[in-house]
C-alpha cells in the first residue's frame, strides 16, 4: 500500500470517529476533523491523476464543502481560545478581552449551527464508497497506477515547492500580515504533499519539521490578526474599555512570533530547496537533503505563545 493510499485510509478513519465530536460543538473535535479533511484533499488528486479512482470528481466536492464549514467553525473557535488566553495573562487588555469574547460567542454557536447542517447536507456515503475503493486497489496494487501516482506525487511536491519559496522570499523578513498570510497557504499545502512522501525518503522528516513549524508561526500570527480585525470593527461600534491596550498586546505578539519566524525561514527555503530537488530526482534514487538540526531562536515570550500552537497544529 503506498503512502498516498494509507494517508487516505488513516483520514477518512479520522473524519468518521471525529464527526460525532463535531456534532456535539467538541472545539478540539472540529479542529481534528478539519486537520484530517485537509489530508484527504491533498491525497486525493493523486489517486485521480493516475486513475486509481475513476469516480474522484463525486468526491472532491463534498471533501472540500465540508472542510469549509469546518474551517469557519475553527476560526471561531481560535478567536475565543486566544481571547480567554489573553484575558488571563494581560490584565490590561483583559475587561476589553472579556467584552469582545462575549460578543463573539452567539457568533460561534451559528457557526456550529451551520456546521452541523452542512454535514447533514452532505452526501457523506461518498466517502464510504472512497474507503473501499482504496481498500480494494491497496489490496491488489496495479503496477502502473502505483507509478502514475508517485509521478504525480512528485510534479505536486515540485510545484508547490517552488511556489512556497516564492511566497516566503515575498514576504520578506519586515512583517507585512498578507504576504505572511500567503506564504502560511503556500507552506501549509507543501506540508500536506510533504507528509505523503514515503517514510523511507530521508528528505521527508526535517522537511516536515520545517514547514510544521513555519506554518504553526504564521498561523499564530494570522489568528491575532483576525481578533485585531473584529477588536476594529466593534470600537467603531461602542466605546470599549481597554481597546487599545488589547490591540498593542496583539499587535505586540504579531511582531515577536514574527521575529521568531524569521529565525525559521532559512530552514523553510532548505525544505523548498531539498522537495525541488526530490521532485526532479530519477525514481529509485535515495535523496540527500540538505536540512540539518534547526532550532529556532526566538525571543522567550514568542516561544511560550508558540509552544501550545506547534502542539495543535495538524
């Protein structure tokens, strides 16, 4: 069985034993759920190219529906955790904290709501008959397919590399949050094609580590953007007590979390640089990677606000 297959297999197993989690408003079930959606949507284009699953297009639309209602009932529940979080540890910010944390809960609970009408909506047999599909074609693996599958593993993995570098080189190292934003996409769907490599390929663990650790950074930075973005909205809104203190608490940690990005961004272009040249190596060749032991650098307070996201990051 290839790896592509038993990512696909480990993923929908993922999405079924979380789905109940989901419908009972389990915040770490829908951030499982979502984690395992997007494993299934990176693997699966593979199978279609090489036409181990001849019906994949039925698929795709109810892989991707679900992981955008799940993504907009993560994002809510991201923008509350990092609010009680910030309430807890900045008594400044923490009055305007608890106010827009309680604003945004009836906001949370109709993402919830829609959540869980979409995946009623949702042809999810689909996935069933993907299940076995896979189960079969794993059981009697055809030569050619396997092949037509690690090629396109392979044209995927350079593509994406190559635009990921792009996309870290336009960030730069002065923050700007929509090139950081873009280049944590590029990243993030780099890992997911990165992880479907082969155990055995020696380029594949560091560069997982890297893109891992990028992405959990710019994550964490794009999540404190978000609550910035609605801390905006409702002062034009109501006077709020503490506003301004939560915003240069916010603004405060963008800025740090980003110096310690930057400290990884060398690592990341390694990543890019070793995944290019995989893609472009003759099958069968053992690859070499340049990646070495990284460890970031980062100021003490970046750090303690990174230790819990590198640890929920999928």
């Amino acid at each position: 069985m290839t790896t592509v297959a038993r990512v696909i297999l480990s993923s929908l197993e993922d999405l079924g034993s979380r789905l109940p989690l989901v419908s009972d408003g389990d915040a770490d079930g829908i951030h499982d759920a979502r984690v395992a959606t997007r494993r299934l949507r990176a693997a699966l284009p593979l199978l279609s190219v090489a036409g181990a699953i001849d019906w994949f297009e039925q698929v795709t639309p109810t892989a991707r529906a679900l992981g955008k209602a799940l993504g907009r009932a993560r994002e809510e529940d991201e923008t509350l955790r990092l609010l009680d979080e910030i309430e807890r540890r900045s008594p400044g910010a923490a009055a305007a904290a608890a106010t827009l944390r309680a604003r945004l809960l009836p906001r949370q609970l109709r993402r919830r709501r829609q959540l869980i009408k979409a995946i009623e909506s949702l042809d999810l047999e689909t996935l069933d008959r993907l299940r076995e599909a896979v189960r079969r074609q794993s059981g009697f693996p055809r030569r050619w397919a396997v092949d037509r599958t690690r090629s396109a593993l392979r044209e995927a993995v350079g593509r994406r590399a190559g635009i990921a570098e792009r996309k870290v080189h336009h960030a730069a190292g002065v923050y700007f949050p929509n090139r950081a934003h873009r280049a944590r996409i590029a990243i993030k769907k780099l890992r997911y094609l990165a992880e479907l490599l082969e155990k055995t390929e020696r380029v594949r663990k560091p560069s997982v580590r890297a893109l891992r650790n990028a992405q959990a950074a710019l994550g964490s930075i794009h999540d404190r953007e978000m609550v910035l973005g609605r801390l905006a909205d409702l002062m034009e809104e109501e006077d709020l007590p503490g506003a301004r203190e939560l915003a240069r608490v916010l603004e405060a940690e963008c800025r740090s979390i980003f110096e310690s990005y930057r400290a990884m961004r060398s690592a990341v272009l390694t990543a890019c640089a070793d995944l290019t040249a995989w893609s472009q190596r003759s099958p069968g060749r053992h690859s070499h990677p340049r990646l070495l032991a990284f460890g970031a650098i980062a100021l003490p307070s970046a750090a303690v606000l990174l230790a819990s996201r590198v640890r929920r990051a999928g």
